[in-house]
C-alpha cells in the first residue's frame, strides 16, 4: 500500500548510486537563500496576482515563515511589518511561480535529436531505446539540469512522468533527489507502458512504490500515480493502476495526443482512451491528462463530467506535427487547463517562457484570430490554471493571503523589460530568463539576477556529458556523441 501523504519535512537526500561518472559534491547553497525565511516583504511596480485582487500598483508581498502573509499597495504592507527586511526596487513585475503540469526528466539527457519525427517514430527511435538504459544516476543528473533550467524560467512546481522500464533497482527515487537540491516543488509520477514491449507489472509496481517513498522523505515533492497511455497498457497494468488509485487518488495520463492513439484504443478496445479510461473509474482521481489534442464532443463531456484537467504543451505539439489543442474550446467548456513544457526531447528546451508565449501564438495562428487567447489568460494557465491541474490551487498559483510564497520578480532593468505599458504582455511576450531577478519557493530564494543558488551546474556540467555520451551510446541514438550522425543531416 502507498502512502498517500503528500510531502515529509525531511531536507536530507541520499546521494545517489553512482554508474559511471565520480557522484556530483554536495552543493551548499549561500546563508543568503535561506536568511529571509522568517519573514521579507516584496516590492515591485506591478503585483500581478492571479487572484481576486488582479493587479496592485506599487505594490508588495509580505512573507512569514513560507507563507503570504499579506498583499496590498507597498505603503500599506510595509506599515504592516516594519520589522521585516524589504527586498526590490520598488520596480518591475511580481507574479507567482510558475507551473509546469507536464514533463519528462527521463528525457534530461536526450535533447536536441529526433525533429523531424512524428510521435509514434519518436517512440521507436529516442524514448523506447533509451527506456532499458535509464539509471538512478542518469534520472539524478538529468533532473538536475532540467529542474534547474525549469528554475532559471521561473517554474517553482513541476509535475512529472519518469518513463524507462522497470528493472531490478529503482531509478525514479534520482528524480526527487535532484528536485530536493534544486529546491523545486515536485508533482512526481513514474509513467510505465508493457505494450508491446511486455513488462512485469510486480517490477512496475516495485518502482512506483520506491518513487512514492523517496517521495514521503522529500521537503517539498508528493507522490501521484502514473501511466503512459491506454492503448500501451495491458488490462492487468490497468487494473493494477486502479488498485494504486485507491492508495493515491492522483492521476497522471497522456489522453489522446496524436491521431493514432485514438484509433489504435477504437481499434483495440472499441472506446477511445478517454472513455475506456472514464469506463474502469480511473478519472474518478483527480487527474492531469497532458496533450488532449484530439477530442470529440464525447471526450469533451467526460474531460468535463470528471474534473479532468488538461496539460496543454504547445511546443512539443508543434515539434512532433501532433496537432492543435482545442484550449479555447476547453476553456469556455469550464475544463481545467494548465501549460506543460513535455519532456527535453520533444520540447526540447524547458524554458517555461517559451511554452507561455508559444500557447498564447499558436492558438492566435490556429485560429487566425488576434483575440482568441489573451496574455492575462495564458498567464492564469501558466500558474493558477497549472495548480488547478494538480489539485494544488489552495496552495500555490496565485498571490494570496495563506497560500505558499512561491514568487517571480521580472527585473526592470534589463533591455526587455525597461518599460512596462501592460505588464500581463510584458511577461508572456517580452520576457526571457535573463530577466528574472529572483525566484523564491516557500520564501527560500532559489534564483537571484539569473543565476541559480542551490546547485553548483558547472560542477555538474563534465559528469553530464559522460552520462550523456552513455546513454546515447547504449541506447545506439542517431547522435554524434555516440558517432552516429543523423540521418537527416
């Protein structure tokens, strides 16, 4: 049985097994990360909120202890808690973090290959060769540029699918690991398939189980069940990921991405992924269905009937030709929806920024319409839509009072942000990582002027390669790290 506490207040995480490369050394982050802890206030010219109180002028976020303790005009919050140090300017845009509801840190180690694929080519060609080769070690390093890169973005709260094939030791526990020392909030699944390639349910339930346990010993990540897709799962997977369900009642599932899914579960199983899905109960948990990209009126209403939410990734969507996400349609259907950056081989940046404005542009050219998607609403997609998806939004998501100090500071002194005329535009169509001056998670400051202070990357950097190098190689990946140059160029 799993457990289905969410987090434990551990801060201690065991180096993991190490393969091939010397383990990377401990990283001790500055006093200043964690000096502000008991308490700061945040100022900044624009409070976008997300929340009932929309946007403050001149506005500032008072912190206690990790929590929002208030939010109102800067005069007001200072009178409020003089005692508190006072961070910022006074200028640029204060948001919450952001959320990313969808990605793969199984893929950290494969970006940049396969673009001229389509997603079933893909399969067989990046993601199945590498599933047999992953290690604990590959997931730890892996995670840890991709989390870090996810941070330097402006992400505070990643959801998770680990996919690799189940072996006779764990390797998802690497996962939570590196979010543990990055200083990210998790949402962490392990995302098995045994079709067609047949795999042992008891060696995916083993894994499960030691991904939701390393979980329990995180400070900040929480455990939710996995499954790659309906149609490569086996009736005795699926009945198997019932019965954890009833543990966890947390869901993460890929739902109609690409055409041929849709056809192969009619094909199959007489129903598409969604209905069969809906069919065995599985969406009763609160779920998060990445993609949704091609749906029927049906699939619509049972999305809808069953609370499920949907990770929209636009850029994997674009880079695999799978489609166009009916986000619009969602959204006046009431059906949750959040933004995912996939996984660093179908995106194959994990710069959130760039996944907020790809949504908002794809949508206006899909449709050919300038007003289709505004930047106030894939904004609320990127945060309080992206903890609705996980069933976090009491806690994250937006600037409110109780909720947890999860904070973006756009600095205005950069050439992208000089000037403000909307602030809401300003974030999803001018801004980049460069701006960001700092990112905090629970009020401990994680980012500061673009620069990452948890994790030492450079010191990461040569092992990475090694374990790059590895990867590509065993897995015989069209790369010239292996020595075997694509095909297509």
């Amino acid at each position: 049985m799993i457990d289905s506490a969410t987090v434990a207040g551990s801060t201690d995480t065991p180096r993991p097994a190490g393969t091939t490369a010397a383990p990377v050394a401990a990283v001790t982050a500055p006093a200043s990360v964690a000096a502000a802890r008991g308490g700061f206030v945040l100022r900044a010219r624009h409070v976008l909120t997300m929340g009932a109180q929309g946007q403050v002028r001149d506005g500032a976020v008072a912190v206690v202890d990790g929590r929002i303790a208030a939010v109102d005009d800067d005069a007001t919050v200072r009178a409020r808690f003089p005692d508190l140090p006072v961070l910022g300017d006074g200028g640029g845009i204060l948001i919450p973090g952001l959320v990313s509801s969808h990605g793969h840190f199984s893929e950290g180690l494969v970006t940049g290959i396969g673009e001229t694929h389509t997603l079933w080519e893909w399969f067989v060609h990046v993601v199945e060769p590498i599933e047999d080769v992953l290690t604990r070690e590959m997931a730890y390093v892996g995670t840890l540029l991709k989390a870090t890169e996810l941070a330097l973005s402006g992400v505070t709260t990643a959801a998770d699918m680990f996919c690799s094939a189940p072996g006779t030791a764990p390797v998802t526990p690497g996962v939570v690991d590196a979010l543990d020392q990055v200083g990210i909030r998790g949402d962490v699944s392990f995302g098995p398939s045994d079709l067609p390639h047949a795999r042992p349910v008891d060696r995916i339930l083993a894994e499960h189980h030691a991904l939701a346990e390393a979980a329990e010993r995180s400070r900040r990540t929480r455990f939710r069940v996995g499954l790659a897709t309906v149609p490569a799962s086996s009736d005795a997977l699926l009945a198997a990921t019932r019965s954890l369900l009833a543990d966890v009642p947390r869901l993460h599932v890929h739902l109609h991405e690409v055409r041929e899914e849709v056809t192969a579960s009619r094909t199959s199983r007489r129903a598409s992924s969604i209905e069969f899905a809906a069919s065995l109960g599985l969406l009763d948990a609160q779920t998060v269905a990445a993609h949704c990209v091609w749906l029927s009126d049906a699939d619509i209403a049972l999305l809808r009937r069953h609370e499920v939410a949907v990770a929209h990734c636009p850029i994997s969507n674009m880079i695999l030709a799978s489609g166009v996400c009916q986000v619009p349609r969602l959204l006046r259907e009431r059906v949750p929806v959040g933004l995912g950056v996939d996984g660093a081989a179908s995106n194959d940046s994990q710069n959130m920024l760039e996944t907020v404005k790809a949504a908002a542009l794809l949508q206006k050219v899909h449709h050919q319409q300038a007003d289709i998607l505004s930047a106030p609403a894939v904004l609320r997609m990127a945060t309080l839509g992206g903890a609705r998806a996980l069933g976090l939004e009491d806690t994250i998501g937006s600037l409110e009072v109780g909720k947890a100090a999860d904070l973006v500071l756009f600095a205005e002194a950069s050439p992208s942000m000089a000037f403000v005329h909307d602030p809401y535009q300003a974030v999803v169509y001018c801004a980049g990582p460069r701006d960001i001056a700092g990112v905090w998670v629970d009020g401990e400051r994680i980012v500061a002027d673009a620069r990452i202070l948890t994790t030492d990357i450079a010191a990461v950097l040569p092992q990475a390669r090694d374990l790059a190098v590895e990867l590509a190689t065993r897995a015989g990946l069209h790369s010239e790290l292996a020595g075997i140059p694509s095909a297509d160029h």
